[in-house]
C-alpha cells in the first residue's frame, strides 16, 4: 500500500497533553486511511514496548452543593 518510504518532517508542536509529529507517507490510490491507522497503531505498539505513556488530560470535578 505504501509507495516509497515515508519522510518524517519533524516535531511541530509540543503541548499539555500531544507531541505532534508531521510525516508524508505515499499510498496507492485510496488506501491512504488504511495506512494511516496501520501507522498509528504502529507508534502506539512502539510506546508501549518502551513503556511511553501518553497523558491524557484528566479533571476532577467536585461538587460543593448544600447536602440537605
């Protein structure tokens, strides 16, 4: 489904919760969300070998109301 080797650009943002990575990967005609998916689950498989965890935003919410 992929063409010719992927070229990753590079980091483009870091924040809270992301590291961005921009990538161009060449697909055959329409198989371009596949790969996509496959690349993913490809990256995700390799954090969690390395034991890379990724933090999510978490909120606690807590309700000061009159308990009668």
């Amino acid at each position: 489904k992929v063409v010719e080797p992927p070229v990753v650009l590079g980091v483009t943002s870091i924040g809270n919760c992301e590291v961005k990575i921009r990538m161009i990967i060449r697909t055959l005609p329409l198989k371009h969300w596949s790969v996509e998916r496959e690349v993913r689950k490809e990256i995700k498989e390799a954090f969690d070998r390395e034991k890379i965890e990724i933090p999510y935003p978490r909120r606690i919410n807590i309700d000061f109301k009159d308990k009668e």
